[in-house]
C-alpha cells in the first residue's frame, strides 16, 4: 500500500479518520476558548499553558495504573468509552458559571481516560492496515491533526470574536458527538488483543518490561523529550502574540502536516531513516529566532519551518513497532503516546514558569535550545534501533 487512494479505499480506515478529524477540531477550539478564559481571568502564562496544554498531565497516572486496558478491552468499545466521557467533557465546559478549577478538572478527567485506551487507536490502526502500511496511514492521521489544527485554531479565533468561550465549547460538543457516532458505528469490533484482565499490576508490569530494554527505552526518550520543549515554544504562543496567536498556531499545524505528507507519502523506508537526524535538528532551531523578538510574520515563518521536524517521530515510532512484542502492541504505543503528552505538558508548564520571570520571547529561545541539546545527548542511543532495511526497497509511488 503506497499510495492515499489505496489507503482510503479501506472503509475501517475512513471511518477511524473522520472520527480523528472530528475529535481533534472539538479539542482545538475547546483549548482556545479555554485559554482565552484563563488568560483573561488571571494573566497568568504558567495558567494559560496549562489549560491549553497541561491535561496530558494525567496520562502519567493512567500509565502507571490502567494502560493496559489498550490491549485487554476490545479496541472500539475502548475507543467509544473515551469519546464518550470527551463529549460529557465538552458538554460541561459550556457552562457559564462553572469555576476554573472545575474547568481543570474535567480536562484532566478527559485525558486521563484517553491516556488509558488512546494505544488501542493506534494498535487498531496496525490491525485495520495490511503489512507495511502503518507509517503511510500513521502519517495520514497525523495529517488530519494537522489539518484540524489549522481548522479549529482559525476557527476558534473566529468564533470567538462573533461568540462567547461557552458558545464555542456548544460547537465542540457537537463535534465531539459526531467522533462518538462514527467509532461506534463505523468499525468493525475486534476481540481483545491480550486475555488478561485490566489492572495495575499488569500494567506496571509491561511497563517494566518495555522500560527494561535499552533500544525501546532510547527510542522512548528520543519521542518524548526535545519534542515536548518544542512544544513548550508553542505554548507561549498566546502570551507572545495575543490574539494573534492564532496564526502562530495555525502555522505550527501547517507545518506539522508537510512534514507527514512529506516522510509518511514519499519517503521510502531507508529514506525515513536517513532524515531522522536532520528533521530532529530541524524542529528546534527556527525557534532561536525567537532571541532577538521577531514580528509576527517572521514568528510565523519559524513556527512553520520548525514544526515540519516532528515528522522525525514517525520513523521512530516505526522502530518502536519493531522493538514491540505483537500481544502488547496497544500498551507500548500507548505508552509512547501518553509520555509525549505528558513531556508535552511538563515542558508547557516549564515554558510558563520561566515566562513569568523573563520576558516571553527569550523563554521561548531558551526552550528551543534545551530542546536541541537534549536532541544532541540522545542521538547517541538511537544507534542500535535502526531496522535493516534493504538498500533497494522501494520507494512509494508518486501518484
């Protein structure tokens, strides 16, 4: 399978990236709307980061306690349950009067039941795709959060000039309504990956094992950590540009999706594995600009340039797969997924921190360069995940 027209003639497929599309709009707009009711009620960066990009937070405790839940409940009753409570979650920020520790606390909610069954999205995907697949239909989904970034940033900016922050959580509820009804209608029930029950012990115990070796713990940290100080750059977006901030955001989408279209379309195997390097420097560099304070188109352009390097992540991640035993497939890419979340909001925080003590255009640069020393001290161990890959496998087509 090398081409998009192959990919989206498989019906499970379509369905899963509507399903994608529509949940990734509703968490867009509702971050905006909810960032923007941060900011204004308490000017505070480190709060404003934390209500766009913090509810990761919680995927540290689901990884501790229920991750295994991605392999031992049947992968659309644990996609559907997570919907389920994000709809609620939705549903329940349109009310007006609802104090904001109130409003963190359902998000934390939210991601915490995400965090426990979001490996089962991507298991599934591996499951649903024929051999070999999995980066061109990994990239597509990636695509689609791309593109419902920039929808539901631009949007959301929108709409909050003609709405209220409540009227515009109304609009991600629907959204969210539409992600519960195609998951549950739209693919086909598949058993459980594992036979044994959810609990905590199991899942400690499989993150034990995956933790235990070398290769999967390197690839783990190269995912994680100079991707979250990246993102710890994007989340003083709305403190450096106001309400502009938009643009900025919409940018970092863009950019992101020309990075999956570019590795997960194009790129041949053993092309994937050679860019790993230069896209991983790629992604924090243009945000150095950030030292000298530039203007908003300058800002743009950065953001952009740099987010294309994220794209590093989908050969990594297809390493992963390859260090990963088939029976707990859905726990290890879970646990992928819900540390890059959880870096992504450590880093957040950190971005707040030190921008409510310097001025926000030097935090911003002082980020980008943690994130590209620790991409320097982490390539080493990267060294020993590379998969063989036939110096002549082919190339995808170009059709």
């Amino acid at each position: 399978m090398r081409t998009y027209s192959e990919l989206f003639a498989v019906h499970e497929f379509r369905n899963l990236f509507v399903a994608n599309c529509a949940g990734i709009a509703a968490h867009t707009t509702s971050a905006l709307a909810l960032g923007s009711l941060t900011y204004v009620a308490t000017g505070s960066a480190l709060l404003t980061a934390l209500s766009m990009f913090g509810a990761p937070l919680a995927s540290v405790l689901g990884s501790l306690t229920l991750l295994s839940a991605a392999d031992s409940l049947p992968p659309r009753r644990a996609l559907t349950i997570a919907a389920l409570v994000a709809l609620a979650g939705a549903a329940l920020q349109a009310l007006p009067g609802l104090p904001l520790w109130a409003r963190f606390a359902l998000i934390l909610t939210v991601a915490y039941v995400g965090s426990v069954t979001g490996g089962a999205r991507w298991a599934l995907l591996n499951d649903i795709l024929p051999p070999g697949a999995y980066v061109l239909g990994r990239s597509t989904l990636n695509v689609s959060v791309g593109v419902m970034q920039i929808a539901g940033f631009g949007a959301g900016g929108v709409l909050l000039i003609w709405l209220s922050p409540y009227q515009v959580f109304l609009v991600a509820t629907g959204l969210r309504a539409v992600a519960v009804a195609v998951t549950w209608f739209g693919l086909r029930e598949r058993p459980a990956r594992a036979d044994a029950p959810t609990s905590t012990a199991r899942t400690m115990r499989i993150n034990r094992e995956l933790w235990a070796d070398p290769g999967r713990r390197s690839l783990y940290l190269n995912l994680w950590v100079p991707n979250g100080l990246v993102v710890g750059c994007e989340a003083l977006f709305l403190p450096y540009a106001g309400d502009r901030a938009g643009f900025l955001f919409a940018a970092g989408a863009l950019g992101m999706l020309t990075g999956d279209v570019l590795v997960g379309r194009f790129l041949g195997p053993a092309t994937r594995q050679r860019w790993v390097l230069p896209l991983r420097l790629l992604l924090p560099l243009p945000y150095l600009v950030f030292l000298v304070r530039p203007g908003l188109p300058l800002a743009v352009l950065a953001a952009m340039v740099a987010s294309i390097g994220f794209a590093a992540s989908l050969p990594l991640q297809e390493r992963l797969l390859a260090h990963s035993p088939p029976q707990a497939r859905g726990q290890v890419l879970g646990l992928q997924q819900n540390g890059m979340l959880t870096g992504q909001a450590v880093c957040a925080a950190l971005a707040g921190a030190v921008a409510d003590v310097m001025p926000t255009h030097r935090a911003v640069a002082v980020l980008a360069a943690l994130s590209l020393a620790t991409t320097l001290l982490l390539t080493r161990g990267l060294r020993h995940t590379r998969p063989e890959v036939s110096p002549t496998a082919a190339e995808p087509a170009q059709a």
